[in-house]
C-alpha cells in the first residue's frame, strides 16, 4: 500500500464499505473490494496503534504511564 495519512485511508475504507454495501458489484469485484478493504483496515489499526504508543511515551513520568481519562472541555464555561 502506498503511503497515506490515516484519514485518506479511512476515507477509501468507507468508500469501499459502501460499494459493498450498495450490492452493486459483481463478486470478483466484491473480492477485490473486500480485500482492499481488509488491508485499509490493518493500516488504519497499525496507525492507530502507533498513535497510541506515542501518546504513552508522552505521558510517561518516572517509568509510570500516567493514565488519565480523556475530557473535553466545554467552551464558554
């Protein structure tokens, strides 16, 4: 697979998921479509996965994970 940000490959995995979904192809090109789509999804968890490995080692204080609750904070109050 070609290089691509994490967004353009979600972006083609949910293309294919709605070309399949659609029932509009044949099935050697729901084949083709279904192992595109398994391979976009394998990319998509190995850059996820990365992301999360990254994370942790910016949270890391004296060999502990700080492990938080992720919160979004409300503007305006």
């Amino acid at each position: 697979m070609t290089t691509k940000s994490f967004e353009e490959a979600l972006k083609d995995l949910e293309d294919v998921v709605q070309k399949l979904e659609d029932g509009e192809t044949t099935l050697e090109e729901s084949l083709k479509l279904f192992e595109q789509g398994v391979s976009l999804a394998r990319y998509c968890a190995v850059k996820l996965d990365e992301s999360e490995a990254k994370i942790n080692l910016l949270l890391e204080k004296n060999g502990q994970f700080l492990r938080e609750p992720f919160e979004i904070e409300e503007k305006g109050n």
